[in-house]
C-alpha cells in the first residue's frame, strides 16, 4: 500500500511513503511572467507516476481554508491549489483523504507544538534518509506533505 501526503500550496510538495519507502517533491510549477502558478500537466503526471500499477493508495490532501490574516490573493491561491489536486485525484480514480491541518498537527506534532520549523524537525525525525531534501526552511512544504502522508499510513493502514 501507497501513501500521498499532499501540502496544496504553491510552494508545497508530493510525499510518497510505501514499502519501498519515502519520496518527496515540490509541486510542479511555472513562470507566468514573474509570478509562478501550478503546472496542472506536471501536477497530473507526477500522480499518475507515483501511483502507477497500484490499487491500494490513500491520497492525504490537506483541508485548507482561508485564514483572516492571509490576504485575498493568497487565500484564492491555496484555494485554487486545493481545488487543482481534488480534480486530478478524482479524475486518477484514486482514494482521498480530506484532512484538516489541527487534526493531523495534532497526531504528528503532538507537544512539539505548531510551526514551520517543528514539521522540519520532525519530518527529519521520521525520515532520517530524506534529510538532505528537509534542510532550509522554505522546506517546510516538503516536511509537511511527508507528515502527511505519515499520518494517512497511520490512520488508514489495514482499512
């Protein structure tokens, strides 16, 4: 069995925990002028690989909504993005898991508390081999898909 842990966000990730074990990449994008957006075609494909020949696959997408102090632009951002990934799991067949981020913060970080840089700590904790991909802290998005993902191979193995 296959778990995906999906952080939404422009600058978000793919996690990928299995058997053989743990894989993570940045969410495909691209330059749109100088602003960058996702890139649906990448986003599709990079499922579809990571998912290729499997039956049992739990998708873990974060359950976003807007928070009052990020602005409009942002927030319709996340949305989009949140929005992008339900479309191209559903259209892929594959098992989704919605997850508000108290809910899994709370399984993964339990104590530790809440921001950035304790998702890195902890992902570096759990994965010691990926360490190299969790080491500045615009990696965030990287350690909160691999906590994702764990969170989903925790709460969802032997359904």
């Amino acid at each position: 069995m296959i778990f995906i842990g999906i952080d939404a966000g422009l600058t978000g990730a793919v996690a990928s925990i299995s058997p053989g074990g743990a894989l993570v990449f940045d969410i495909p994008t691209t330059k749109i002028g100088t602003r960058s957006d996702y890139n649906l075609g990448g986003m599709a494909s990079m499922l579809a690989t990571l998912t290729s020949g499997l039956v049992d696959c739990v998708v873990v997408l974060e359950h976003v909504q807007p928070m009052p102090k990020n602005g409009s632009i942002a927030a319709f951002s996340l949305g989009s993005g949140f929005g992008i990934w339900r479309g191209i799991i559903a259209s892929q067949g594959l098992r989704l898991e919605l997850v508000r981020p108290q809910v899994w913060k709370k399984s993964m970080l339990e104590g530790r508390g809440k921001d950035k840089g304790v998702s890195l700590q902890r992902a570096r904790e759990l994965f010691p081999t990926l360490c190299d991909d969790l080491t500045r802290v615009k990696d965030h998005g990287r350690a909160e898909a691999l906590l994702l993902a764990e969170y989903g191979r925790r709460r969802f193995a032997g359904e």
